[in-house]
C-alpha cells in the first residue's frame, strides 16, 4: 500500500489506517466477537495498514486491551494512536463526561500504556477539549508525558482551527481527528466545498472553519473518523434498518427513518461514480476523503474481513476532478451529527 507521512513526524503510515471502536463498543454490541477483531487487525497490519486507532473510552477500556492481544508481535510494525479526555459513566447508554485535568491525563496515559502492552503510544490524542480547563494546561499536562518518554506526539480531537492554533503556541499538533465524509464536511469550512488550494499548497490562507486547511498548513496530519458516515455510504443502509437498542445511529437524528430516505439521494451520486470506475461505494467514500489533501489519513472501522479489504481498495482508487466535483455537489445531509 502506498503510504502519507503523519505530519511532520518522518514516520510514514498506509494511505488508509484502521478506526477500531466499533470492535468494542456503539455498533451491533450483541455481534462483538474479540477472536474476530484480533484477527481484523493483524490482518490489516499484514496489508499495510499501519496506522490503527483506538481511545481509552471505547468499551472502557476494552478497546485498548483487545488492541494490546492483537499487536503483541506487531507492536514495532504499526503507528499507534490512542485518546485520552473522556470518562464514562454508563456504558451502556455510552454515557461520559469531559475530563482535561491534568491530574486525569497522567493517570490516563499509565492505563492506556498498561491496557496496550507497549512502553509508548505513537500518537496522543486529547479525545475532547474540557470546557472546564484551559485547552493550553491540558495540553500543557500532555506535553510533559511527550518529555517523559510515555509518548511520541501529541494529537487533537474535534476541535475548532482556533483551538488547534492556541495548543500550536504550546506544543506541535501532530495529527487533528475528525469525523469527515461525504455527509460531515464541517471539518472543510465552507459546507459542500473541497479544501482550500492555498491551504493545500501551503500557502495558509484558509476559512476559520477549515481545519483540514490549517492542518495543510501547518504541518499536521488529518485523520477523518467515520469516512463511510457510519456504514451510511457504503448502501448497505436504508429507511427500513434496524438497529440495536444501544447502537449509537439508534438515536441518531441522521438515522431516522426520515432521514435515512432523505440521505439517500447522497448515496445515489456515490454509486453513480462507483459504477463508472468499477468499484464500490465504500471505496468511493474514501478516495474522496483521501483527495482533500495529501495530509489526509482516513481511518475506517471494520470488524469484518470483507469490509477491511473493501476498505483497503479505496487506496487504488483515483478521482478524477469530474468525480469531484460531482461528489462534492452532492446534498448535504439531513440530521444533525448528535
């Protein structure tokens, strides 16, 4: 598989990189089968698939535990990136709460570090900035962890161009993760518009919201989450899905039967482009997350061995400007993304 560098970093990963929260928890719980995930990611791994991520919140903890069975003679072959900002409070129900203390980011780290079996994460992501601690001190707290060998960089997760330029002063921003797809394009400013060329380019210019452009910029890595709108685009969804009680698209305002039908019309253009080039709408979905820029890293999730090499095609996939731009006049999506 060809390969991006994260960031400025000088370690180069898979164009396409492996999400793994849906191996423990928010998707179909009641089919979770460890044995089968393990074998997802060493697969993955053998294809090229180097940059696998995961958070201390996914299933608590399990997440990161599965991860640590799963790359134990593979730990110096992969970039790992792991999270650290938010705390459950009902598994279940995926309830949680923001903590940036740090007090919690160091006891944090420790237990991913244990949960993982590794002396060091790649890649450290504060999950979300807490709005009841300066974004500078918990990035600050994460800093001194990169000092003191636990970590190699520091990444941010969900955030506006502001805040990644006020943790920039303090520390470099590796990598920013972001849910981007054909259906959440907020992470490129202006909705329904590519990234900036000048941004691209590297000249610097670019909307406040278009934090795909200042990663551009300023030398960080972009990692979409959820390139696929949750399973949405690869049309394996429509209006008469049903899902478990505590799969997260349950309660989703983009996931009612309503606008499932509406968000339909998203997934019609993405096969129209799939048929002309032959390929699936899965792939499509990334090849146009991976042409926003040359600093873009998606990470789809999968548990399943079909869907991983499905996935791994899109890094054979090129866009022609045509496809582009037919895909980027696509309809925005109906819903909200929470």
């Amino acid at each position: 598989m060809r390969t991006r560098e994260v960031g400025a970093t000088g370690r180069h990963v898979g164009v396409i990189g492996l999400g793994c929260m849906g191996m423990s928890w928010a998707y179909a719980e009641s089919t979770r089968n460890d044995a089968a995930s393990r074998d997802v990611v060493r697969a993955a791994v053998d294809a090229g698939v180097t940059f696998i991520d995961t958070a201390d919140v996914y299933g608590d903890g399990h997440n990161e535990t599965l991860l640590g069975e799963a790359l134990s003679e593979l730990r110096d072959s992969v970039f790992l990136a792991t999270k650290a900002g938010l705390v459950v409070d009902d598994i279940r129900a995926k309830g949680m709460h923001r903590d940036g203390s740090p007090a919690h980011l160091r006891a944090a780290v420790d237990a991913s570090l244990k949960r993982l079996g590794t002396d060091h994460i790649d890649l450290w992501y504060l999950h979300r900035v807490d709005d009841a601690v300066p974004l500078t001190e918990s990035w600050a707290a994460m800093a001194d962890v990169v000092r003191a060998g636990k970590v190699r960089y520091l990444g941010l997760s969900e955030v506006t161009v502001e805040q990644a330029a006020a943790a920039a002063a303090v520390h470099p921003v590796t990598a920013v993760q972001s849910e981007l797809s054909l259906w959440t394009r907020d992470a490129l400013g202006q909705p329904g518009t590519g990234a900036s060329a000048a941004a691209v380019a590297g000249g610097g210019t670019f909307d406040a919201g278009d934090v795909v452009g200042w990663c551009a910029a300023n030398g960080a890595a972009f990692a979409p989450f959820a390139p696929l709108g949750r399973g949405f685009l690869t049309g394996a969804i429509d209006a008469s899905t049903q899902f478990e009680d505590n799969d997260l698209r349950a309660g989703n305002p983009r996931f009612t039967s309503e606008a499932r039908a509406s968000n339909a019309r998203i997934v019609d253009t993405v096969r129209a482009v799939a048929a002309r080039h032959g390929v699936t709408p899965a792939q499509v979905a990334i090849a146009w997350t991976l042409a926003q820029g040359p600093h873009v890293i998606p990470i789809p999730g999968t548990r399943r061995l079909g869907h991983l090499a499905d996935n791994i095609g899109a890094a054979d996939v090129t866009l022609t400007a045509a496809d582009l731009a037919e895909l980027d006049a696509a309809p925005t999506a109906v819903g909200t993304r929470y």
